[in-house]
C-alpha cells in the first residue's frame, strides 16, 4: 500500500480544514473521507483516549489503507494539524515518506490561542470557558490534573506547545529539504484564498489552474450553553429511556439526512454565537510574552511578521 505524498501538518485554527476540503475537490489530488488520522503524532497517541476516537487508524495497514482508493496518477495526501507541535511526527513522516511534501499554515500566536480555547470549548474537549483559567491550568493538565472528561486528546490543552513556531519548522526542515515545506501564513490565506490555493497546488505539481471553490469551514464560534449541547446530543445519540423510546418512530417517519439537518440547524441557531471581544489585558499579556517567538520567527522565514501582526508597538 502506498504512504500519501503530500501532509498538511497544521496549524490547528490557521485554516487547515479549508484547505483540506478545497484540495479533495481536484481531481489530481486525493484525501480520504477522514481528517485527522493523527497516526504518526506518536507521541501524542500515547495519551489518546481510544474510546472517543475509534475512527483512527491503530495499524500502519489500517492507516495505509486510508490511501488505497486514490487511482494511479493521484497524488495521495492528509491532514492532521496537530503535526506540527507533534515532536515526533516529522520524524515519523519522513522515515515512511522521504520524498513527501509537507504544508504548514501559521498564524498569529494570540489569535491562534483563542480560536484553539473556543473549538476546545465547543468540542467538550475543555471545560474552562475563561481563557486565562484555562492557560494556568497547563503545568496541572501535564500532570494528569483536572483534565476534563470527554478530551480525548489531553495534549491538545498544553497550550504553550502550539506557539514553538521556530521549533516546530526546524524539526521539518530537519527531516526534509527545504523546497519539500512551504509554510504559508493565515493572513494571506484568508487575504487571497483562491490565490494560496494555487500556489498550494503548483507546490504539490498539479494543475493549478483548476477551479477550486473558496471554502470557509469550521469557522470560529462561542458555545453558548454546554447543558443545552450536551441536551442536543442526548437526542442525536438517542440517550436515555424517554431519548431510545421517542428514537425509533423518528427514525422511521424522517430520513438520517433530514434528521442530521435539523440537529445541525438546531446546533447552529441555539448554541453558538458570535466570539465575545477579546480580554484587551490578557491580550496585551499574550503578546508580550510572543514577541520573542514572532521577531524569531520572522528571521527564520525571512519575512516581516512583527509588523503584519502588530508586534512592533508591544515592548
């Protein structure tokens, strides 16, 4: 079975569903039905909960054969945004796949923290709505404290680990040559979809001058109630006595289509909201203490981060 040719490795929040769904539409390129194998972030499958998780692949046969359907002349990709602040992963790729090309997409250390803290929030996977709480708690979390019940992920709320951004490109550029990794920034991303989509393909040699449809998926939202989520998915997963009883004649009378829309409708119209304004002092806090990393990461790339995010009046 054959290893995929191209990985979009991250950043969580920075647009990576985007542009896994706006790649699956060309026909030159093929991503299975599931993103976020995860399989080889090894050091973050130790901690996974497995039982939330059953769609990840456990095998390297099981996680090749995500690739087995792409036809011939198809180049074969995935994508998993927790790749890159994996420590092994990069490692891991390059020893299945020496010659794959590697995406990364970086955004703003303060903008990305907050966007991570609400998908968190909305996935259950935190339960800390205030995110200040939720970044003192890390040094607890690493020890195995007050991690909530349904993360199955609990890696994903060591926080810190996701603005390394100079250390996370060094282990790729490590592992592979440097016209294998092409780091693209969120701002141009969300500036010029259509136009970082087609440097994304000439990168990987297809066709870039398919017309690819800009995509906005998985945007950023505020949970409003998490008793009412939970009660949602009570009546989605069909919970509870009155839940099972009433279940069944709907299944009957509605299609699993329908039924999906109006959950998800339901989702959509009661639960989340637009995400409150910043808190201006954590903020301020924040981009103090990134500043080093962003004036880092600016001469790493060669390019003028610390302006582009508003860096350069912080002291």
């Amino acid at each position: 079975m054959r290893p995929p040719d191209f990985f979009i490795v991250g950043q969580p929040k920075s647009g990576t569903t985007a542009l896994y769904e706006m790649l699956r539409s060309h026909p030159q390129l093929y991503m299975p039905e599931l993103k976020e194998p995860m399989f080889l972030a090894s050091d973050l499958l130790a901690g996974l909960r497995w039982p939330t998780v059953r769609a990840r692949p456990r095998t390297l046969e099981d996680y090749l054969s995500l690739f087995a359907p792409a036809a011939p002349r198809q180049r074969a990709g995935e994508a998993s945004a927790l790749y890159l602040c994996s420590h092994d992963a990069a490692a891991n790729i390059a020893r299945l796949a020496p010659d794959a090309r590697i995406i990364a997409i970086l955004r703003e250390p303060v903008g990305l923290l907050r966007s991570l803290h609400l998908q968190l929030v909305q996935d259950h996977s935190e339960t800390e709505r205030d995110l200040r709480k939720a970044l003192s708690l890390e040094g607890e979390r690493r020890q195995g404290r007050h991690v909530p019940r349904d993360c199955a992920r609990p890696a994903a709320l060591y926080y810190s680990e996701h603005t390394c951004y100079v250390d996370q490109l060094r282990r790729y550029r490590d592992a592979f040559s440097s016209d294998q990794v092409l780091v693209l920034i969120y701002d141009d991303f969300r500036a010029d979809n259509p136009g970082t989509v087609r440097a994304v393909l000439e990168f990987l040699e297809v066709d870039e001058t398919f017309p690819v449809q800009a995509s906005d998926a998985n945007p950023t939202v505020r949970l409003r109630s998490r008793q009412l989520d939970e009660m949602v998915k009570s009546v989605s997963a069909g919970r509870g006595p009155v839940m099972r009883a009433v279940k069944a004649p709907v299944k009957t009378l509605m299609p699993a289509r329908v039924r999906r829309g109006a959950l998800g409708l339901a989702r959509r119209r009661l639960l989340y909201g637009e995400p409150r304004p910043p808190d201006a002092a954590l903020t301020l806090q924040l981009r103090r203490r990134f500043k080093d990393e962003v004036v880092a990461l600016s001469e790493y790339l060669g390019r003028d981060l610390v302006n582009l995010w508003g860096y350069d009046g912080i002291d």
